[in-house]
C-alpha cells in the first residue's frame, strides 16, 4: 500500500518533529473478474517483491484547503524506501531514507536529520483481518492510470469514516493512485504516480542516508518496537502509562514501543481499525517544552493544543505529570473526546463499575487493560471467553481481530455458524459500558 498508507505514517513523523522543534475515465473491455480481496492482496504482497522508481504527487487537506507536494520516490524489494521531495520550493530537498528497520529524514530548512523507526510498517499486512472486518471491499472495473491497467476497488468503512478507493496495477500489484474521502468534507487525500518504472536494478547504495554537512542530528530510537502492552511499557518506562477507556468503534490496541530522544523518553501506543491509526505518544511533562504551534482549546477542563492539519489533527495535553501527544485521522470533536475520557483520569471507578457489570474480579479487567483493551473491549473479551469457551488470551486476539472466525472455529472445534450465533447471542447482552459518543464531524 505504498501509495497511500505510508503517507499517514509520514505525516505522523511530521507532526512530532513539528512538536519537538517548535513548530475522464478508460474502462478496459472484458476485463477478467477477480475479487476485490485478491486485489488488495496484490497491493500487500508488490513491495515485497516489485522494485520500481518513479514521481509521485500528492494532495491532502490541510488548513481548509487542498496542498500538493510532488515527490520522487524509489524502493527497492523488500523495503528500502527513498523519497525527495521536489516541489513546491520551501518543501525541496527534504528527504526520507527508509532501510525497513529505520527511517531517517531531514528537513534542509533546519538543516537538521532525525532517526528513527521506520516508516513502512506494512500496517494491512498486520491488520487485514481486522480491516476486512471494518471495511466492506468492492470491485470497481478496470481503468488506465499512466498507460497502465489498473484494478479500482473501494474500501468503505462499516462504522463513520474515511472511504479508500484505490488503482492497483494489474501486472505488478503497486497502488498507482489512491483517493481518501470524508463522508462530510469530500476528498481529504490523494496521490497517484505521474510516471513510474519497474523491473529497476537500483543500487542499494542509493538508499543509505548519508549526513550532510553540518547538520545537527537526533536520534528517535525506538526499542522493541510493536511489540509491547502498556503494562510492560510502564514498567520500563517508570511513570505511569494512559491507555484510552474508550475509542471509536473498530479500533483496537496493536502495538505499543518505549522510544528516546535524545535524553526524552517517551511512550507510544498504536490504535488501528485496520486502515487508519489513533496513536498517543506519552512523556513526562517536564521534559520538553509546551508547543506554540496551534490553537489553544480545553480537553476536560485542561489547556491544550489543536494541531489541524485536515488529513491529520495532532491534540497536546498535560495530566498525572504527563504529556500526551495524541495524532489521528478521526474527526477532530472524536479526537478531542477520546482525550477527554482519558483525561477525565476514572480509571480505577471504572475498572470497578465494568467488573460489577460483567460480573468479573477487578483484577482481570485491570489485567485486560494492561493490554491495551478498551473497556467495551474488556466487556466483550470476558463475556465472549464464557460464552465460547475459550481462553481469555485466544479470545482477545478474535476481539482485536487478530484471529478471524475460522481460525477460532477451528480452534474451539465448532462450526463457524456456531462462532458467528454465539458471537451475535453475546454482542446483544452485553451490558452498558462507556461508549464514545457519536461525533459526525
């Protein structure tokens, strides 16, 4: 998904780097029919085993009106990443160099270069079960892009969100074109290749950032990451960690990483519904200064920072002697409630308020937790793990969509139907949890 998924990942890094230095269509005829699943699989398996180089534009909502940068992008298989920017003329030269385990960029107006984690991730190819399960898949035809045959498909999201159509090349699976579409503010995201070649012998040398001269350097090393719940990310940390009591439906905890820069030590939670993220970055608040970028607003009574970028808003608030970073493509009202439940700072009643309503010991809600789950996660993890019979760790990996419903029926030795009927059975007594409000805009 190179052409679109990545970009949320570098407008991520842009965001904390902005915090922490302060500021017509051709339908081919007789196309063959294959099925939109297919298609997207094309799309997750071509990095891995396509090289191409080529230019890129993009266009994305930000302040209220649509931005277009022009990037020259090359990869080479499995996952080593260029990509420069070329226009418009305050935004040339900036450069990421990614290698699949580090990424670095520099930014030549501050003449500054940060390393950090990578940038790929390869974020469906983790959570395709989860985002079949959010997103229903349709097969739109064939069209042209460039000269080239491309499958359209569409990914609509079954809760409130953003709709995902995509042009997949036929012969080798790369997304040449990508659109993003808010329900209420219309295209948020584009990009597609202007020009593109494949079958490249590119030399790995091209893909080692070299320092120019006299740049300063920060390193954002990040330790095991993706690979943490927030229970141990506490214990390595030292301060405590937040974790949101409640998200928008479809997202779930995937991922957690302690990373430092320079002398700050940070926290960062990953939150996905399978195509977008929800994240929150956590560092003591003393240890870097309060942004001046963005709009001030209250977050449960608290001073904060609004951050809107229209693809992406980033919110900055302070509580429990934290600060917390939280960085979303949801809509901005949904960003700032998740915060304000998080900062409403009812964790312990509501442990004991869920544990009385689901008929659970605290110390398995507060155990879930520490995994990352939600409270209406936790709920529907004990209810469905006494309901199907099966272990509490194999049960949270089928709520976080990790486990799909075959592969639990298979587990538990039961038809699928049965799965599904005991599922359904359970979802419809689950009883009153804190729910996030709807928010349509």
């Amino acid at each position: 998904m190179n052409a679109s998924l990545p970009l949320f990942a570098r407008a991520v890094a842009g965001a904390i780097l902005l915090v922490l230095v302060g500021g017509g269509l051709n339908f081919a005829a007789q196309a063959p029919v294959v099925p939109p699943a297919r298609i997207l699989q094309m799309a997750l398996e071509a990095p891995r085993l396509v090289d191409y180089e080529g230019t890129e534009v993009i266009t994305a909502l930000r302040a209220g009106r649509m931005e277009t940068i022009t990037v020259a992008e090359s990869h080479k298989r499995p996952d080593l990443l260029r990509m420069e920017y070329v226009s418009p003329g305050d935004l040339a030269g900036r450069l990421i160099v990614d290698n699949g385990t580090t990424a670095w960029h520099y930014e030549p107006s501050l003449n500054m270069a940060f390393e950090g984690p990578t940038l790929q991730g390869q974020l469906l190819s983790r959570d395709l079960t989860l985002l079949l399960r959010n997103y229903r898949l349709s097969a739109l035809g064939v069209e042209d892009v460039i000269g080239r045959q491309a499958y359209v498909i569409a990914l609509d999201p079954v809760h409130l969100g953003v709709r995902r159509q995509l042009w997949v090349d036929r012969s080798t699976g790369t997304v040449l074109r990508s659109e993003e579409r808010d329900p209420y503010r219309g295209i948020i995201l584009s990009s597609y290749f202007s020009r593109i070649s494949f079958s490249l012998n590119l030399p790995e040398a091209y893909f080692k950032f070299r320092v120019p001269a006299g740049a300063h350097v920060f390193n954002w090393i990040t330790t095991e990451a993706g690979s943490m719940s927030p229970a141990a990310l506490e214990t390595r940390s030292h301060f405590p960690v937040l974790i949101p009591p409640v998200l928008p439906e479809g997202y779930t905890f995937r991922g957690g990483a302690l990373s430092r820069f320079g002398s700050l030590t940070s926290v960062y939670l990953r939150y996905s519904d399978g195509g977008n993220l929800i994240s929150f970055f956590e560092a003591p608040a003393g240890s870097i200064g309060w942004p001046s970028a963005g709009t001030p607003i209250q977050v449960a009574g608290r001073p904060a920072r609004l951050v809107d970028q229209g693809y992406f808003r980033v919110l900055i608030w302070e509580q429990r002697g934290l600060r917390v970073t939280a960085v979303g493509t949801v809509p901005t009202e949904t960003l700032v409630t998740v915060a304000g439940q998080i900062a409403a700072g009812r964790e312990q009643a509501l442990v004991q308020d869920v544990s009385r309503r689901i008929e659970s010991d605290p110390a398995t809600v507060r155990r879930l937790r520490g995994e990352g789950l939600t409270f209406p996660e936790v709920a529907r993890t004990v209810l469905l793990s006494q309901r199907l019979g099966a272990d509490l760790p194999t049960t949270v990996r089928y709520v976080r969509g990790s486990l799909t419903t075959d592969e639990l029926a298979r587990r538990l030795g039961i038809p699928p139907a049965a799965v599904q009927r005991i599922v359904r059975q359970a979802v419809g007594e689950l009883p009153v949890v804190p729910v996030l409000p709807a928010t349509p805009r």
